[in-house]
C-alpha cells in the first residue's frame, strides 16, 4: 500500500510530491483536475482504453502532427487538459484489466473518474468495491448530476449544464435586441469549473487523511458546481425573487461596467465605486457627468442606466481604444480592450507572465501549453513533459510499482488487455 507523507515529513520541491494519483477520467472536467494535481506535483497515472484512448485526442481539428511521419497524433484538446501525466492503456472491461486497476489503486492515494453513477460498479471498481481493502484511498467522483437525486442516471454534458443550472439565462443579449437570446460561454465553463472544484475537496481530503483520518468518498455534480457558481445572479434572486434578466454587455449590478464603442472598435470600462465613477467623468472632460445626483452611487447609476450609458457611448466613441486605455490608466480606472486570443497570447503582460509554454512530446518533439495560474513562493510549479502519448508509459509503470515481467506484459499486449507505445 502507498503510505500516506506525513505532513511533517521534510520539505518537498512540489507541493504534492509523493502523492499518487490513478485517473480513470476522460474528456474535460475531470482530466482538468488531475491535469492540476500533477501541475502540484503529484504522480498522474491516466488509464485509457487500448482502442483509442480519452476522447479528446480525436477531438479536432486541429491536431498536432508526429514529427517523424508528420502523420496526425493528438487533436489539441487533449493536450489542454494531460500535460504531466503518464499514460497506462488497459482495458477495464477484461478481467485481467480489472485486476490491474485494482492492484494499481493500490498504490496510489487518491482515484479519480467521470463514469456514469454506477458505471464501475460492473468492474467492481466502484468505491464501495475498493474502500474496505484501501481505507486510505480518497476516492473521486465527476459526474454531471452527481450520486443522489432523480437526474443522477442521466448523462452530464458542459451545454445541457449550462442549460440546465441558469448560466445561459443570464449569457447574451436580452430577446428584443439584435442578436437576442440565451448562449452559451464560449468556454466549457461547467466542465472546467467542476475540474478546479474536484481539485479543492481533493486537496481537502488529502488533508484531512494527513491529519490522522482515512480516505473518503467525493462526489461532484457538474449541475451542483454551476448552481453554486451563479454566485451574485443566484443570490439577486434568493433575496428578491426577481429572476435576472440577460444583460448582454452589461452587468445587473454595477454601471458602467461593459463594452464600450470606440473610433476603432470596442474596449471595456469596469468602473466598480463611485471614486472611480468620478474620476473616469474628469477623464473625460465631462466632470459634471460625476457630479449629476442621478449617478452619484451605484444604486442610481443602475437604476439610470438607461440614461447614463447611451450618454458614455457617445465620448468613448470620438477616440481610439489606445487612447482611453491610456487615458484611464492614468487615473486608475480599469479600461482595456476586447483581445481576440491571438493578441491575448502577444500581450506583453501575458508574455512577461510566461503563460505560454513548449513542453516536450513523445510524438511530436514538442507542443504548446498554457501555465497553470497558480503561483507559490515556496514551492513552485515545475513543468516536465507534456501530454502522454496513448500507452507511453504501460510498461514503465506496471514494472516499476506492480514488478510485472516483460513476458506478461508482452502476453497482456498481444491479447488486447494493455497498449504498450514504444
């Protein structure tokens, strides 16, 4: 069994150092959250199925290309959520694959999987199955609906969420303007947020089991994770029982705060109290803008917005985005512009924050990644390899923590219950 570090133990050069993780997840939320653990330094062991492996990988274009052959490898999807990890392909549905999971969890502190509620149960790889052998093993579940409730059987997918759970309600213009109607974020936001949440009880658990306790069961519901990140739109109704309306460019609760014309496209003004309010107001040569009692607070600009906007719209309008970006910046009011992701990445800022990296790659020498955001003074995040190739590390990993013999890996692989990358 992999013994728990203490947390007294020595210094680690990555916060999870030591710590072993088996990935049973596939697609986004939750490769988003292993992706994580082994940013912090913990061992990612990603299972996948011999016959083609997560998902993702065939999830383009685009596609990065084999050095060598300049074939296809991997669509660029996958490699967004696997950096750092090591590739197992076994295929669970044998008997013998089964066992290799089993024998595996063993090893590891913590298993993660995004199957439908049940799904592992038929592997006996369910908790319940795995707990009272492995009472340290922490023990993860993403599900898009979670363990309990009448919709828990039903497939969890990052649209139908954002549907459901009130997030495209509020996302895109009202129905009478142009364009009107509910969207969708342009990011897979439920996914991505139940993987950094899935990261937090993870972490939690860790704690907890270092401090003196056992592992645990967590269970994730994509749906609870989008509720719960309604966040002021979800407490505007609790307290009011108004349902929010879809603001386009706007916000509900603060003005100005939204896209703004101007000579030469469209920037943002994020003025969040009334200092900046006025300040923006003498950047604009129109002080009695910030004087007029209308505008004075919040609370009065929101409630004449339909005032106040059209009469901002009609300065930010007669100069360029450059401008008033430097214009606010020298008062201290948030402006900037709306970047497409190309002129995001040629940001000086982001380029001084290094958030653009190349990492190595079995296949393709070397790909493109973007760093994970969080930044410790003491311990670092160190970035090694990028994503795995499908079984890059089969071999590796079952010699090295279950002392498999060549012979029966080669026997396992011939008989299609591992993939062994060469």
């Amino acid at each position: 069994m992999h013994q728990v570090n203490a947390i007294s133990q020595k210094l680690t050069t990555s916060p999870l150092e030591g710590i072993r993780v088996l990935d049973l997840t596939r697609i986004l939320a939750g490769p988003w959250a292993t992706q994580n653990l082994a940013d912090l330094g913990a061992e990612v062991i990603k299972v996948e199925n011999p016959e083609g492996g997560d998902d993702t990988r065939k999830m383009g274009p685009p596609f990065v290309r084999n050095l060598a052959s300049g074939d296809i490898s991997d669509a660029a999807y996958f490699l967004a959520t696997n950096r750092g990890k090591k590739s197992v392909s076994i295929n669970i549905s044998t008997p013998s694959g089964q066992k290799l999971i089993r024998d595996l969890a063993a090893k590891c502190d913590v298993l993660v999987e995004n199957y439908k509620v049940g799904g592992l149960s038929k592997y006996g790889l369910d908790f319940d199955s795995l707990s009272s052998e492995l009472p340290h093993l922490i023990y993860c579940s993403i599900t898009g609906f979670g363990q309990s409730g009448p919709y828990r059987f039903r497939a969890g997918y990052d649209y139908l969420i954002q549907a459901m759970g009130g997030l495209m309600s509020v996302t895109g213009e009202p129905d009478d303007m142009p364009g009107g109607g509910p969207q969708r974020a342009g990011v897979a936001l439920a996914d991505v947020l139940s993987g950094m949440y899935a990261t937090l009880a993870i972490l939690a658990a860790l704690r907890h089991r270092d401090a003196g306790g056992a592992g645990q069961y967590i269970d994730i519901s994509m749906m609870d994770v989008q509720v719960a990140t309604l966040a002021n739109q979800a407490m505007n109704y609790l307290t009011t029982k108004q349902v929010p309306n879809r603001m386009g460019k706007g916000h509900m609760n603060i003005v100005p705060y939204g896209t703004f014309p101007a000579l030469d496209g469209y920037l943002i003004l994020a003025v969040g109290n009334d200092s900046q309010f006025r300040k923006m107001a003498l950047a604009m040569n129109r002080p009695e803008i910030g004087n007029d009692p209308r505008f004075a607070t919040i609370a009065q600009r929101v409630t004449n917005r339909n005032i106040l906007v059209p009469m901002l719209e009609a300065i930010t309008a007669t100069r360029t985005i450059d401008a008033w970006v430097k214009i606010m910046e020298s008062v201290d009011v948030p402006c900037g512009p709306i970047n497409t992701i190309d002129r995001v990445f040629a940001d000086p800022h982001v380029r001084a924050r290094g958030l653009q990296m190349e990492l190595p790659h079995h296949d393709c020498g070397t790909v493109p990644s973007v760093a994970n955001p969080i930044r410790l003074s003491a311990t670092p995040i160190h970035y090694s390899n990028g994503p795995p190739a499908l079984g890059e590390h089969t071999r590796e990993v079952l010699k090295r923590l279950l002392g498999i013999g060549e012979d029966q890996i080669s026997m396992w692989g011939a008989s299609g219950v591992i993939k062994v990358t060469q």
